[in-house]
C-alpha cells in the first residue's frame, strides 16, 4: 500500500483557508473530523473528506492542517495503517500514548498569535466544538464555524450523497412497534419536562421508526433527522423513499390517525431551518432535548437557555436494552454466521494447506460467499479483517491487493468479520494456525483466550459500568509483559450498527452506561507484535442475570453468555497455561457449539462443515 | 449513640436564611459542604459546620436545608453512621445507589420557581460551584455567594481557629530543600506559561515549605496560603509562629538571599486582597494557576481570562512520587509502627481470651500507647477505628461511650488504625477473631483476602491508571454475589495526609494520574454485612518497577510491595479457596514480616511480641 501523495491537495485547501470566497477572515488552521453530519463512526463516500485530504482511510481519526503542518489523531488500532496511508506531509499523532499532545494542545504550540482556527460546524460535535473553542479562546485563538465545506470546494469528483430505498422491519423483528416507541420517548421527555426531543444519530432514527436503510455500507441506516415534540413527528428525508407503499404503510402516512401519531416528511435539507423556527417559537422552560454530540450547526439552533443536552438520548439507551424478540433475532443470526464460518474454516483447511492458493482477499470473499448463502442475510457489518501474518498486527486492516498476502502454514491467520441479517448483526474473530503454531504464538493465544474467558465468566453487581471489566481481559497479559492497545469491547446493535453506545468494555470510557440484562456487547481481547502476527478472540455477548451464592444482598447480578457459537482452535491452545475453571468453560462452550450449530449444519445438509465442527471442539485435556 | 436534636438549630438557620442582615435577598436553600477554606478532607472543629447542624461527623457529607427539607449526602462508608447521628428532620441521601438524586436535581424537584441557592464562596470549591450554578441556572434558580458563613451566626460556642507551633524538617526527611521545589514549581509553571501559583492546599503549603503543624488533627498541617511568582514567595500566615527561631532560620528570613527565594510573610486572611491586587495587575497572556478545587472566593479573584486551572496541581504530582528518603522514611514508619501492632495483637490475646474487660475504646487507646513508644511517633493519623462485631459493618466507625462494646471470643474485631511519624504516615487494617471464627466468616474474610492480594501482586504496564486495578480487588467476592460500597485504595502522604491525591485505586475516580514508581497507595478490600461484622484487610504499598517476560515492548512496568507489614491472621483463612500462588503469597508476606519486624522486636527488646509474630507467621499447608 503507497501512501496517497497530498502535496498538491494541502496547496490548495491552504489557499481556500484564505480565499474571501469561503471565509470571512483568512483561517490559520483547518480541522477535518472524521464523522459526517450525524457523528457518524461509518460514513458514506461522500462524507470521506478525512480520507481525500490525508490519504487515511480507518474508522477514526482528525486530521488538522495549518499554514506549515498537517497532522492526524488516531488511536491504537490505527497507527500502522495510517503511517503506512499518509505521505511526509503528515505527521502522526499516536493517540493514548503519553507524549503525544491533544489537539488543542498542538494548535496552541504551532499557531501563530490571535489564529483563526476553522472547521465545519455540521460535521463537528457540540461537546467537542465547546472543548476545542475554550482552550483555544484561553490561549488568545478563536474557533470559527466555515459554512462551506472546504474540503468540499477542492474536492472535485466529490460523489453523490446516496439516497438508497427503505426496509420495513415488522414487529416479530422489532418486538415494539414505532409508535409504542414514540409514547415511550415522550414519556421519557415528560420525565425530564422537554418539549421537543431532537434525532441525530442515523441509527437512532432508523430504531425509532423500525425502519432500516443503505445509505452507509455496512450500516442498515437511511440519511434523516427527525423532531420529536409532544404532538407532533418531523421526519427529515429525501427523495422518493416515502412514496414506496410498503414504507407508506409503515408509516401509517395515508390513515386517518390520532394528530400525535401523523409523521410530517420534509425534506433532509430543511432541518437547521425548521430547527431555527422550533427555537424560536419557545417560551421560557420549554426545553429541546439533543445529544450532546449533536453537530454544533443543531445545537446552536436552540438557544442556550432552552437547550436540555445529555451524553445519551433515551433511544441510544432503549435501544441498547433488547426485547425478547431482537435477543431471539440475534441468536438466529449468530447461529446462521456460524454455518457459515464453519463452511468458511473447513473450506480453508482443504485449500491453504495442500494448495497455498488461498489470498486474504479470497478468504474474505468467500466467508462473504457463504454468509450471503444464509436466511436473511443483508451485507457484512463491517469490512472483513481477514490478515495473515504481519498483516494481521495492522488492528483495523483491510486487505487490498497491494497488500494482500497468501494463506499458509507457516503464519497466524486472523479473520475478524460479521454481516447483517434482517434477524441480526454479528461480529466474530478467530485467530488460527494451519500448519504447526511456536510455542511463543501459543504461550500469546492462552493468554488472549485467558483474557477472553475472564470477561465472558466475570460475574458482578447490578449496576457496574462495562469498563470496570476491561482490566480482566488483560491480567494474563500483563502478568507476562504483554498488552493491546484497544478496548476490550463495545456495544452490538440489532440489524444495526455493529458498534453503538451507550456501554462497552473499554478502559477509555468513564461514562459508559451500567450493564443491564438484554444489553449486547462484544468481548475481544488481543495481542498484536508488530511485523510478525495478530491475536484476536472475540464474541458477542448478551448480558444475562447471574445466579451467585450469596446475590449481592438482593440488588441481584449479571454474567454473560456467548451469542457467537464458533469453535475456538483448540491447537493453538497451551492447555496448561489454563486453569481448571478455564479449561471446563472451554470445553463447556465447544459443547454447546457442537450442539446448538451441529444441529443447523445438519439441518442445512451441510456434513462437511458439520465434520470439521465436530473436530473442533472435541474436549481439551488438562494434564492434573 | 444518640442523634443530635436539630429543631432549634435548623429553625435559626432558616430565619438567617431570610435575615438582611446576612442575605441581600433571601435565599431559599443554603448548601453546607464538608470542607473548609482549603477544601481540606479532615478539618479543625471550627470548620465542622456540617456536623455542627445536622450531628453527622463523619469526614465526606453535604448538608442542603431549604425552608422545608434539610438531607444529607454521603458515600456507603458513611450511611449507618449517618443514619444514626441524625434526627428526623434530615433525609439521608444514599451516594452511589441508582436511585438517589444529585444534589442538583433534588434542590429542583424541591425548590418553588426562581429561587436563590446561598452558599460559602470561600468553603465550596470552584468546580463544584460551576456544576451546581450551571444545574441551578439552567432550571431558573441563581446560586448566590453568601460572604457570611451562615453557620457561623448561629453558632454562638464556636471554637477559635487554630494556630500551633510549626515543625522544621531537614534533608534527611524530605530528600529536597524547599528552595529546589521552589526551583522545580516555577520550572513547570513556565512549560505551561504561567507567571503565578496560587497554593491553597494544606498538605501541598506544608510538603512546599518543608514544614509540618497541628492546626488539624491527624493531619500535620497548618493554616497558611502560599503566592509563587517566577521572582516572589508570599506565605500568608498567622500567629507568632514566624518569631521562632528555628522556623526563621529553616526559611531563611533573616539571611541575605537572592529575592527570588525571599519569602514574604503576610496575614492568613489578606489572600483575598492580595490575591485580587495580583488579578488587577495582569497584563494579556500573564496567568495564575490555580487548582480547580480551590475555592470559588479565590477563583473568582482572578478574572476568567487570565486562570489557569488544572485538576491536579504540579505540587500535588511531585508530592506523590516520593523520593528514596521518602521512601526510606515511610519503610521506617511501617516497621516501628508494625511493632507497635505485634505488641497490642498479643496484649489483646492475653487480654481479651481469659479476661473478656477490653472495649473497643481500650483497644484502641492501647494501640496508640504502643505506637508512642516508638520513635518520631507524632499523633495518629486518623481516628483509630476499632469495632467489634456490629460496629465493623460502620465502615469509618469511630468508638464512642454509647457505641462501645467488649470485645469477645464469639465476634470479629477489626481494628484500622495509622500513625504520624516525623518520618512517614502509616494506615493498617487488621481483622480477626479471637475465638473460633464460623465458616461463613472464614469464607468472607477469605475472598477479602484473594482481592488484596490481586491488587498486591498485580502487574500492568506503565501509565495504568489505579482505577483499573480496583475490579481485581472485587473479582473473588462478586463470583459469590459479595462486594463493598467504598473504593480500593488512596494515595497515602509522607509524614502528610494520610488520603491524598492524584493517584488511588477506585472505581468512582477515572482522572487519576497513572501510578508510577514511587507512589503509595493503600490495598484494603472489605466486606461488611450489616448487623452483624466488618472485615478489612488494608495494606499500604510502594509502587515499585516489576519484571516480566516480555516487559512490555520496553514501556516497562509497574507492581505493589508492600511497606505494612502486621501479619494477617492466618486463622481467619480457608486455605481451601486459595490458590497456590496465592498460599505462596501469604507465605512470603508473613516471611518478611517475621524477618524484618522480628528482627526490630529483638532489637527493642519486646519477646513475648515475637513470639507472637513467630506464632503468627507459620506457613499455611494447602491440600494439593
């Protein structure tokens, strides 16, 4: 992979800095997140304005420019990747190290006196807009909204927004209908005595109305905002999606209904202008709730003294919670993913190892193949990390042909993957060796897997934060001087975003959400040696109520249970690294894989696979 | 213990409350926080206005009375203690349970429309005050500064202000002179381009200078401001304690001097004035740094532009990396005061077995007679918590005629006690029975014990947070559906505060600084059923570097030893539950204690206490 050449690009954004044709005053610096209008994690091609500029392409990062330098802020998973993406024009800020500086910090040290530091008030999130401006203002700089994009003005072959046909979702998906929905969040809005409530978040509008969409890949979301108030629902879309009967329907948009439950659609565009009006027509104490990491563009909509902001809206939290009907969805998902990885890792052991034909890219394709051979099935949930060897230490790797290696014997092979179902959303790695592992690659996996179980197993009180766990996963690690630089896990949605707040696993989070019973998240514990192998071992979890001898003095408890049913390999296990508990909860989730998938490979007539699975999960023998 | 009656008081209160002589318009509710002018954690009685309205001693608590209402908040350490001390005009705010309010959201539900929140500007921290007029404004309610302290007014018997001789320390103790840390403050205050430091902290005033004093009980600090400029010292003092000659000569008063390490010594109470004269007298770009917990009163003299606020101050980072005379001093404190213990534990066996007349009281007298025997013994550094049976489940108990029981062969005891020494602070936890303790007791004390020593023997990589070793502490207990309302550990002073910042082991914390070497914290697990026993199991520890196999890349890291070294009671343990790593733990433990503090026993002479030590420290036998 070269990296892209952006000598020429920062010419140009350098001298739209200073062009009066987009900015009042010249700027001394641009800053580029990562997200799009709705704080996006994933984001449609037409929002990559991060990546044409920089040539960096992973999930997250910010990239600022100034008149002499350019730099990018991006965490852990990402650092190989972007040195390996980004030209001498940039300079990597390794986030979560310590030497590294904030980004506000950095401005402060290469800004000249009294600068003008722009950026895009759609794309950048209230709360981070309030941090950035403050300290620029404590350091004599000002923060300054630039309407127009400049990334955009450059960017010539800018693409399309998309504007892609809805999905329905009917309750034996959804388990609630959208209006129960509404009642509950006006009930919610009641509580905290808002009148208006403000959708942001794609996902968020997509769970509310059960509808879903594929404007993002990877992501079963449609671009809209929605306004909420006591007695009335705006709906902010484009194009001719609403003239589709199935979604007319739905939406109940041609029946006589109750004023309160009567969507208005109006047109995507028009939300900071309606928006304008809301908040101008408020009285003193009505109140209009948003995200606090709603864009800045919405938020300064409202008036400050009527805006009611909070880091979690109660959709992002009832969403998170899921009904028996989206834990019944997911379980049939997780178990059709697992068909199809065994089809996938029996497949590979006949190839990789007689042939030596098989790329990552190959692989990739066809695990996809498979996945797509499922009831159900809608695209992947994210791009496949399929990484052999060195590749497989690049956290986020995505294989491409420049750097798509072959499968062999002599290498680690790491896949980490998932897909859509109409029922679901998946996410699973696994980590394996075709020929004969060292005992150093072995030694490495144990104490992943080590890791993996303690979350899985780890039993708590009603009421602990996910993040309280994340030191679990990596005490055997640590023991022997090892760690990875990610957290350990985060939220799942339902046949929606793969990562989704408001809780997770990860030691970078304080203001995660309390676990609760239905919430689904993933534990994926790694270790990662740069220029030689990549570990990974990760399912979804759903979190269930424990049972313990002594139950927390009745304020009860919580344990998870696998919803990812995929053999771990047992050869690169050094079984006497573990410990008893360890061993049997290995041998306990091989039973249930054996049982539970064995069951639908047989009823999907798939005896090969169901051969390999049987292989796999015979019990390990620990020497007493 | 009986509550304290507050009727008349609150009655007084509240027409003060609404008196022009105090309130320029009446204020509705008036917040009574813990602390005093230096947001200090232990304080002198004349700052004990909380306790003095509503009878709640106990050392974190917020006391709101509002023309109706009078609650109380406070965290699980302190919520029987409270709920005994109170009378029935107070609620009891539980902090920590799911469904308790801020103190915010309650004065919302509670307060008529408009209303004006009074409060001590100089007694509630700058933050605090922040969140809470943010909370207020935004629901319409304005929290207004009340010079006078309302208390006060009504507080007709209210003891003087404290004013004790000073204590010089030289080199031997500190390691540093007060002039290098002088040196190395304005250092950091010039990285971060700041022209003045404002030190408003007890601890931080004493551990600058190089002095010590007895204002505050248990704490060795005195009154006292300090002003740093990059050229100028101003110590804002009262008393006469400045005439003594040694102090004069420790600080140089009276030598020829290079100005910039002259001090100036103003009255305690001029800080406003001069502080407000420095405010006045800033030019663009001249900040003062202040920390964020300093008092509202103080902030505010500094106009906003030109403040620099940190939650940290640099003072209170250098404080807690003790250096090798610290370190030194603190291993010295720790063995006199472990022989302190050997001879109070065998005392009490000899007492308490066929005798049956020691109190809690006695006990607790005793331990402190032993512990100033020893050399350099100052005061102690705490309230000795010495409880048996019931009175265990008060976390901070503190014996009292009407709460005092004998201690007995049928009930645990558990004693957490510490000590001044001239050359270092000391906390300990010890619980045991002196009879035969019942399975279940054996039980919790046993899984107590697996969570210290998770914590003890833990390694983690360099620039790990304490807060992420806390769930370890907890991992044994949760499996059995057991846990405990308090954080882990604290940062532990020198000869200082024996809680003190920035690093600690606790859940509730996520802004500590990363544990490095040279930090100590203390380890103290506990499980308390209510009604019935407490145990602790408290240890102070050194961070010190570790070794591992693989260190981590060459980032390094980190481990506990531990400085306290009593030996935990080997009776109380089932030895069944522990694993082998951690029976050899034990093992190791009480082989040092038995080496090292057997060694000072024989030195001073104290047989029959070595004995007891040998006794005590056999190795426990683990069936294989």
């Amino acid at each position: 992979m070269s990296p892209k050449i952006t000598t020429e690009l920062l010419k140009q954004l350098r001298q739209v800095m200073k062009s009066p044709k987009y900015v009042q005053e010249p700027v001394q610096a641009y800053i580029v997140p990562s997200g799009d209008a709705h704080q996006s994690e994933y984001i449609a091609p037409c929002d990559c304005r991060r990546a044409f500029i920089s040539g960096f392409d992973g999930s997250a990062g910010t990239a600022i420019v100034t008149e002499q330098h350019a730099a990018m802020w991006t965490d852990g998973r990402y650092f190989l990747q972007a040195a390996h993406q980004m030209d001498n024009n940039w300079t990597l800020m390794k986030m979560g190290l310590k030497d590294t500086p904030t980004q506000e910090d950095w401005l402060v040290s290469v800004l000249p006196e009294a600068s003008k530091v722009g950026v895009d008030p759609f794309i950048i999130p209230a709360d981070q807009w309030k941090r950035m401006a403050k300290a620029l203002r404590s350091a004599g700089h000002d923060l300054v909204p630039v309407k127009e994009n400049l990334i955009d003005t450059i960017w010539t072959d800018c693409p399309q927004r998309p504007c892609k046909p809805l999905i329905t979702l009917n309750l034996s998906y959804t388990g609630v209908s959208w209006r129960d929905k509404i009642v509950a969040l006006r009930s919610k809005m009641a509580e905290r005595k808002v009148l208006w409530f403000v959708v942001t978040a794609l996902d968020e509008v997509a769970w509310l109305f059960n509808l879903r969409g594929s404007d993002v890949e990877y992501n079963p979301v449609f671009f809209a905002y929605a306004v909420i108030g006591m007695n009335t629902i705006r709906l902010f879309i484009d194009g001719d999606r609403m003239m589709d009967p199935a979604v007319r329907e739905h939406l109940q948009l041609d029946s006589t209904l109750e004023p309160e439950f009567k969507i208005q659609v109006l047109p995507y565009g028009s939300i900071l202008s309606e928006l304008q009006a809301v908040g101008e027509g408020l009285s003193p104490k009505e109140k209009v709730w948003l995200s606090d990491k709603a864009s800045y563009a919405l938020t300064e909509a409202i008036p400050k003294a009527y805006r009611y902001l909070t880091p979690y809206t109660p959709i992002c939290i009832a969403k998170a919670v899921k009904n028996a009907s989206e834990t019944e969805g997911m379980r049939r998902a997780h178990i059709k993913d697992a068909v199809a990885l065994c089809e996938l890792f029996n497949w590979l052991e006949k190839e990789v190892v007689p042939k030596g034909t098989v790329t990552e890219i190959i692989a990739a394709d066809k695990a996809e193949e498979f996945r797509s051979q499922q009831k159900d099935f809608v695209e992947l949930s994210f791009a496949t990390i399929s990484s052999t060897g060195p590749n497989g230490a690049i956290i986020h790797y995505k294989p491409v042909p420049e750097t798509n290696r072959t499968l062999s014997v002599n290498e680690i092979y790491l896949l980490d993957s998932g897909a859509q179902y109409k029922d679901g959303t998946t996410d699973v790695t696994r980590t394996m060796h075709f020929g004969t592992p060292s005992a150093y690659e072995k030694e490495c996996f144990t104490y992943v897997l080590k890791g993996h179980i303690a979350v899985s197993a780890a039993i708590f009180p009603n009421g602990t934060k996910g993040h309280l766990l994340d030191s679990f996963a990596r005490s055997a690690l640590w023991d022997c001087g090892l760690d990875y630089l990610h957290g350990t896990g985060h939220g799942v949605g339902s046949f929606l975003n793969v990562h989704e707040g408001p809780c997770g696993i990860s030691y970078k989070t304080f203001a995660d959400e309390p676990l609760e019973a239905g919430m689904i998240v993933s534990d994926e514990p790694g270790y990662y040696e740069d220029g030689s192998f990549g570990i990974r071992i990760e399912n979804v979890v759903l979190v269930i109520p424990a049972e313990t001898k002594y139950n927390f003095k009745n304020r009860g408890s919580l344990t998870f249970e696998p919803l990812t049913l995929v053999p771990i390999q047992t050869k690169m296990i050094d079984v006497n690294l573990l410990t008893e508990k360890e061993c049997n909860w290995v041998n306990n989730y091989h039973q249930k894989c054996r049982e539970v998938i064995g069951a639908e490979l047989e009823r999907q007539g798939r005896h090969e696979a169901l051969q390999w699975l049987i292989r796999e999960t015979e019990p390990l023998l620990r020497a007493q």
